[in-house]
C-alpha cells in the first residue's frame, strides 16, 4: 500500500509535467506571424498614364493560403492595379510577389482573402479589417531626373515635369531645364538633344482656376516639324481627366492643318475641329462655363486682333470644373515616322486668365 501510495503521486506528477509540456509545445506551435507586407522593388514616381507601366515587386509574411496582393497607385486618387478587371497579384511559394503597375506618385498593397471586391478608384486606401489583413503604402522611388523646377510667369507659379509621359501615346523624357523664362518674362519650352535621345518640355499650373477666360499670346509655331506638337491642356488625373485641348501640330505629316481644338475623348468626331493656324504672333482662347466651352485664335496680342477661321464653340460633352490644371507641353511624336531634323522651342509671350 505504500508502495503503491508513492507510485502514484510521481506518476502522477509525472502526468503533469507531460501535460503541461504539451501544452507548452501546443502553444507554440499556434503563434503566428501578425501578416505584413513588404516593397522589394518599387516604380519611380510619375504622373497617372495609361500607356505607362512598370514593375513592382514585393514579399508578404504571415499569409495564409488562397490570400493574393491587391495593388494600387495613386494619380489623385487611388486606383486599382494593374487593371479594373485584373485586380488579384498572386503569392508566390517563397512568399514573393510581382506585377505590373501604371505610374503614380504612391503605391500600396493590400492582404487580403479571394473574396476581396477592391474598389476601381478610392480617395482613401482600405484600411485592414474583415477581408483585408495588411496594408502596406509607400511613395514612389525618387526618379534619377532632377526635381521638378518652379517658375513664375505672367504673375502666376508654374512647376516644371521631370518624369518621363506618353503623350498621344509616345514615349517622352522630360527635362526642366528645357523651360525658362528670360529677362522680358517670355516662357520658352524647347525639345532638346541630348546623348540620351531628345528631351521635351512641359509646365503646369500650380493651382487650379476652373471656370473663366483663357487667353495664350504663342509667337509663330507656324513652322513646327511635324514630329513636334504644342499641348495647351486642361488635365485633372483625380477625376477622368476634365481634358480640353489646343493642339499645334501636324502628327508626323508634312503638310496640311495644323491645329486643333479638342474635348475628350478625342475619337468622337464631334470633340476635335481641325484649323490652319497660320504664320505671325497668334493668340489661343477658351471661354468654359458650365456646359460650354468656346475656343477661338487671333491675329497678334489679345481678343483685338482679327480672327482666323477655326474658332469652334462645344456643348456637348464639356467637362465640369473640378481640380483641373492648366498643362503647357511641347513634345515629339512618333519620331520614326519624321524623324526630328533638329531641336524645336516654343515662345510664349503672356498668359491671362479671367474668372
């Protein structure tokens, strides 16, 4: 009976010390890796483009199986990457994930379950709860161009582009030195040659003025190469781009008009009228009001001057006023189509604006 009396306390104890040992072990093994996510590669920062992508690259920690990447980048608001239609980034088995993605000034990436619905556009990223796990943000990589450059004509401060576009759907590096004002106050954009290939020019307002007169006093772009084009826009990335056009060119080919006024999309035939701007001083007007957007060119400096044949006034499809900037772009188009025979520069004397 003692015998038995001492054996079973041990065994006892001995139970225990198994039990809590497999518990401890237990434990363990249920810790889990809180989910996170990392950026191994990052694009450059750039402006929204839909002809533009990059690489990007990641590694997430802590997922668990059947969960995939939702990208996105930011071009005023956030927006689903690669495509609306394409929303899920798979993991891969050592946890590493890679797409592609459209520029923008910031990139994120969210964890979250296949069931996900990502939103097309968001002002906020979703925030981690319910479906999403983690959520990992980060600005662009700095770009090796210098920093955008800031100037100030006609009473009104103007920031210089530094990362590459694709306007009318060619690629074009840009440089703020190839924008300048001299000593009379003249704006200068020029397209310039550099060992890289040609450099182009664009400018933007820094602050939005919505509804009102316009008015750009351009000296003679008359001669322009036809693989050179002047773009006086209004662009808003935050909200389908609110896009109005001046456009000086003649899209690589020799002869005929050289001008146009345009409202987005371009493809409808009743948004673009077609013009000869012809040789001298001119200056380029829009009139935008709710519904209605007026274009005209003159003669000379100012609305005094006679006017050419071509002016046009839209009230179908006219943008309403939002966060849209003036943008003033001189770039090449499709070069191989006419080649450029040598650097090309615009002047513009005045800019007004009349709410």
């Amino acid at each position: 009976m003692k015998y038995q009396q001492f054996v079973r306390p041990g065994r006892w104890v001995w139970l225990a010390g198994v039990c809590l040992a497999s518990i401890s072990c237990q434990s363990s093994s249920q810790v889990s890796v809180a989910p996170s996510i990392e950026f191994t590669r990052l694009p450059p920062a750039g402006e929204g483009s839909a002809q533009v992508l990059h690489s990007i690259e990641g590694r997430v920690h802590g997922a668990s199986a059947g969960q995939k990447i939702v990208l996105f980048a930011r071009s005023g608001v956030w927006w689903v990457q690669p495509l609306g239609d394409k929303p899920f980034t798979t993991i891969e088995r050592d946890s590493t994930w890679k797409n592609s993605t459209h520029p923008g000034s910031d990139y994120a990436a969210l964890l979250v379950d296949a069931s996900y619905r990502p939103p097309l556009t968001a002002n906020v990223l979703p925030g981690k709860g319910g479906a999403v796990h983690a959520v990992a943000a980060s600005a662009g990589a700095a770009s090796a161009n210098p920093a955008s450059a800031k100037l100030n004509f006609s009473g009104y401060d103007w920031v210089a582009r530094s990362t590459p576009g694709t306007p009318a759907g060619t690629p074009n590096l840009y440089d703020p030195a190839n924008a300048w004002v001299d000593r009379e106050g003249y704006l200068h954009l020029r397209i310039a040659k550099t060992p890289q290939g040609w450099t182009s020019a664009e400018l933007r307002l820094a602050r939005s003025l919505g509804y009102g007169s316009y008015r750009f006093v351009v000296r003679d772009v008359s001669s322009l190469q036809p693989a050179a084009v002047l773009s006086i826009s209004t662009w808003d990335a935050s909200s389908a781009y609110r896009e109005m056009d001046i456009e000086i060119g003649r899209w690589g080919e020799a002869s005929g008009k050289n001008a146009q006024y345009v409202i987005q999309p371009y493809y409808v035939p009743a948004n673009v009228m077609r013009f000869l701007a012809p040789p001298g001083r001119l200056t380029y007007s829009f009139d935008w009001e709710p519904g209605r957007v007026a274009f005209h060119t003159f003669h000379g400096a100012g609305s005094s001057g006679s006017e050419i044949p071509g002016s046009h006034v839209f009230t179908s499809g006219v943008p309403i006023a939002g966060n849209e900037v003036v943008r003033l772009n001189l770039y090449v188009f499709e070069e191989r189509r006419a080649p450029l025979q040598g650097p090309a520069e615009v002047i513009f004397e005045k800019f007004e604006y009349l709410p």
